[in-house]
C-alpha cells in the first residue's frame, strides 16, 4: 500500500480570482487547493467539491482534475463563491480518482479511497463579509504496493506495510504454535504486522491493546508493549484467563540496505473464544508520531484488525474481501495509539506528585500547594527544570511554616559532615550533594527556614531570599550565591587558602567588622549556630533573646 499526502487545502488565494469561478462580492471567496501529491507515478487525479450553506443548499459544486487545474500529479486550484449570509458553510471533498501512466487506478484494489462518493470528507466554514476563509484538507492516501518486502502489502507514504491474522496453517489446520497448562501445543491465533521505511528513514510501528470482546462485559485487553516474551510471566497481564492460555509477543528489527525493517507479532494461545470478537488497530511512520499520535486536522490511513467471532478465524489477508483485515482512516480529529516500537515510548502525561522521577514536582512548596494532605516524607523534585540537575529526592516538610520546605542539611557540633542523600531529620547527620544543593539554592524564591531542637525546646528562625546578598568586598561577606557546597572550610574565588565556617551574610556593603551581619554557621569552628549580630537587617523570625543560638542540632530548610 502506497501512502502518500496530499494536503487539500482551502485558504485565501488571490492571484487564483480568474475566470475559474462565477463573479462574487469582495470577501466572499473561497479558494480551495490540493497540494501535490507525493505519490509516486500519479499523472491525474480528479476531485470534486461541494459547499454547502447552512441550509444545506449547494452554494457550487464542481469536478476538478489536475490535469486542467494543478500540476497534472494531483495538485488542484480553484476559487469560488461562499454564502456569508447563512452559516455555517460545508466543505465537502470527494476523491474521484487517481490515474497513473498505465490509466485509471482501481479503488478499493489498487488504492484505499478516503473520500468516495456518498462518503465525502467534509469541514465547515464560517463566511463573513470581506473575510477569507481558510478550510484545510490534509490526506493520505493508501495505496496497493507497486514493490515491497511482503507478499500483500500496502504501502503508507514511502512505507510498505504487510498485515495478517492466521488461525489456521496452509493445510486449513489450526494453528498450535504455544503451550498449554499440559505442556501441548494448543490453538494459536497470530496478529502480524510489519513496515519497512523508506531509505535511510527509521520506521516506527504503533499498535493498540489487542481486545477480546465476548460478550456482557467479559472483554480482555492484551498489551502487546509487555513483550517481547510469553505474557502470562509478566505481572499485570491478566494472563492466563477463561479464554487465553497465554499470549507470546514478538517484535524485532532487520536493515535491508538502507531500508529500516521492523515487525510487531502477538501469538494468542485459544481456550475459549467462540463468539469473542477480536479488534486492533495500528498504523507505521518514518521517525515519531508525537505521543502516539496521528496528527490533528489529518485524514491518516491505518490497519484495522476486526474479527468478529474468534472461534471462526482462519487465513486473513490484508484487504481480502472477508474484510477481517483491512486498511481504514482516521478523522480530522487524529487517533492515539497506546503502544509504540522503534519510537519513544507512548507514556502517559507525568502526574506532579512527587512519587518519581517521572513524576517529580518543582519544589516542596509547589508540592505543598497542589497536594495539601501529602505528609512531611521524601519526595522526587526538579528545581532547575529540564536541561539541568536530573530530577532528585529530598525531604519535604509539610508541616512547619506553612509547609514545603525542602530540607538540604541536618548537623549537630562535633560532628564530620557528610553527603548524604537524601537528607533525612530522622536518619544520619549529613548535607545536600553539591548539584543538588545548587539547584535548590538558585530555584528559592520564599525564603529560608531553620530549625533547632533539642529534649525539650524546638525554636524555628527564617531569613528571606532577598536578605541573603551583600554589596561589601569583604572576604568575610560572602552572598549565597558563591556557596557551591555545603562541606565546611570550602572557600570560593577570590577567597582561596582561608577558612570559613558556612556563612551567609545578610547586610549590604557589608564589611566583616562584626556588628554589621548576621549569618548562619555549618560546623567547622564554630559548629552549628545562628548568628543575628545585624539589629537593622535582622532575620525574619528570630526566637532568641541573645545575638546567637546555642550549639545544638539543627536542620536546614529552603523552599
């Protein structure tokens, strides 16, 4: 099967108002146009269009062939009259026919028609007094191979395309391909599908859940992405069941030349399936359907898998005229295919919950926000987005402060400080890895929270993002944005060879004369300590009556 596109576009052309079209007032034109088609060999292709008011009344109809109004390789222009006065407008498209240099292709054997007579494609079009209308009509045509790999085959664009479903070998016997319970070969159907690309291209084949429909609810649904293997070894497939035994999926990939090969197989092991009606649909394409899908606003054929009693399958060919197999197209609306091979994985949109990496929030806080009842635990989250620091866990505090703050240190005097992730306020002393401190560092936006504890007391003190910056060229001022780790005696450019504790001044132009910060220490001489020594640039939130806290445990939150 050929599939080629030819995009039937109805948009706003004025060079086109000739002689093609009956004279009209200003803005109530309607230009319609087929884009070449890229199927090769075509020497005409013929078309007709109707617009219809919204009275259903014929505003015009009229044959085209390219021969007479295009590229004579199925590309048409036209330009009529459109009804402003009674909307909506229908479009409505129908594909005549195709001729290629030995004449006239047969519909239905050497080309899939998705617009026959009786069965138009159709949009609408709001007219309106000195307006364009644009109507875009974008198509693909199946068309029967002219060569391939496959002994029936459809071609898709420039892929070949080859479909089947077997019950029965080539003596009429059944199939009995897989193993039952007992250990014997039993009643086999096979669904097979398989695409070679077009040269240097990469073939993408997509399938849907293969669904067995018995009847009064009893429906199974087989996931063919749980493959390749026998599925009743996989958790989750619902095999075995009261009508399949098992189910052996098989999928692989050949290079022919430069011509990428892939197949997508499923074995479905019968027990009972007289009277289940098996459906599937799936379809091919060089390089990646986003999500799965087909594009919005295109006609896009596919293979369409429709046997309504199991029990009956025998031998089923592409487009034989039992119809079990067949090539189908989808609407303007497009199609979502679950299951992807030699794409990227049809995954689900992320759910921002924080339960995965997948899955990670952009901060506590924002995680606080959208999923109030979480509780204080370790969470996944991504501060600096895509592109940066791969998504991390932290311990997330839901509680304090308003909850979502993010915990990067946890540290008492006297002890070595570690790495640790991620940091736990019930586990080990330690502090954030370095890249994830960073990001959470340049990602705070709500201030910061620090906590100390001790038997009997639990004080909290905050200090704002906006505080923790200095205009001084002190060695002893350093802003937070120079601390790139939280390791104790590290020390920045230009500050090399001298030792600090982990300090962050809060005073602009500071000088380091030792009245005019207030700062916060992470082990190293002084251990863990705050120190509010800047009456005018105070903390947010201080609980003590003196300039410091003691030396107690203490754990370091940010959000």
């Amino acid at each position: 099967m050929d599939m080629t596109r030819g995009h039937a576009i109805l948009a706003a052309l004025a060079a086109l108002t000739v002689a093609c079209a009956p004279a009209m007032p200003p803005g109530t034109e309607l230009s319609v146009a087929v884009a070449p088609l890229s199927l090769a060999g075509i020497t005409d292709a013929t078309y007709t269009f109707t617009v219809l008011n919204g009275s259903g009344e014929v505003v015009w109809s009229r044959q085209l062939t390219s021969d007479a109004y295009g590229d004579g390789a199925g590309s048409v222009s036209y330009v009529g009259p459109c009804d402003a006065d009674d909307n909506p407008n229908r479009v409505q498209l129908v594909v005549d026919g195709l001729s290629d240099a030995g004449g006239p292709l047969v519909a239905g054997t050497d080309f899939m028609n998705p617009a026959p007579s009786g069965s138009p494609l159709e949009r609408t079009a709001t007219c309106a007094a000195n307006t364009d209308v644009s109507v875009v009509f974008d198509v693909s045509f199946a068309r029967a191979a002219q060569q391939g790999f496959f002994d029936v085959a459809v071609e898709l664009e420039d892929l070949f395309c080859s479909a089947k479903l077997d019950c029965v070998d080539g003596a009429d016997q059944p199939l009995k391909l897989l193993h039952d319970a007992n250990g014997d070969r039993a009643a086999t159907a096979v669904l097979a599908f398989a695409c070679t690309g077009g040269a240097n291209s990469a073939t993408a084949l997509y399938l849907s859940d293969l669904r067995l429909d018995c009847g009064g609810g009893d429906i199974v649904d087989v996931d063919p992405s749980l493959g390749p293997g026998l599925l009743k070894n996989v958790a989750g497939s619902g095999l075995p069941n009261a009508h399949l035994f098992d189910a052996l999926v098989s999928r692989g990939e050949e290079q022919l030349g430069t011509y990428d090969k892939r197949y997508w197989n499923v074995a479905l092991g019968l027990t009972s399936v007289a009277g289940c009606a098996l459906t599937a649909t799936g379809t091919a394409s060089d390089g990646e359907l986003v999500g799965g899908a087909t594009p919005a606003g295109a006609i896009w054929p596919y293979i369409a898998w429709d046997q309504a009693d199991l029990g009956a399958c025998t031998r089923h060919a592409l487009n034989a005229a039992d119809g079990v197999v067949s090539v189908a197209y989808t609407g303007f609306a497009g199609t979502t295919f679950a299951h992807a091979y030699g794409a990227a994985p049809v995954l689900p949109p992320p759910t921002p919950d924080g339960s995965s990496a997948v899955n990670a929030a952009s901060s506590c806080a924002t995680l606080h926000a959208e999923y109030p009842a979480l509780a204080s635990n370790v969470y996944w989250i991504d501060p600096d987005g895509a592109g940066g620091v791969d998504p991390f866990e932290v311990w997330c505090d839901m509680v304090r402060e308003g909850g979502g703050w993010a915990l990067y240190a946890f540290y008492a005097p006297n002890n070595t400080v570690v790495f640790s992730d991620p940091v736990r306020p019930d586990g080990a002393y330690g502090v954030a890895p370095d890249a994830h401190w960073v990001a959470l560092r340049d990602a705070m936006v709500d201030g910061m929270m620090f906590v100390e504890n001790d038997v009997s007391t639990s004080r909290i003190s905050r200090i704002s993002a906006a505080k923790l910056t200095h205009s001084g060229d002190n060695q002893d001022c350093r802003p937070i944005g120079v601390v790139d780790t939280l390791l104790p005696g590290y020390a920045p450019l230009p500050y090399s060879g001298v030792t600090f504790d982990f300090i962050w001044w809060s005073e602009p132009g500071c000088t380091g004369t030792g009245a005019d910060y207030s700062f916060i220490s992470l082990g190293y001489t002084h251990g863990t300590w705050l120190y509010q020594l800047n009456g005018a640039v105070p903390f947010d939130l201080w609980p003590y009556g003196s300039y410091a806290s003691a030396k107690l445990e203490l754990e370091y939150y940010v959000r």
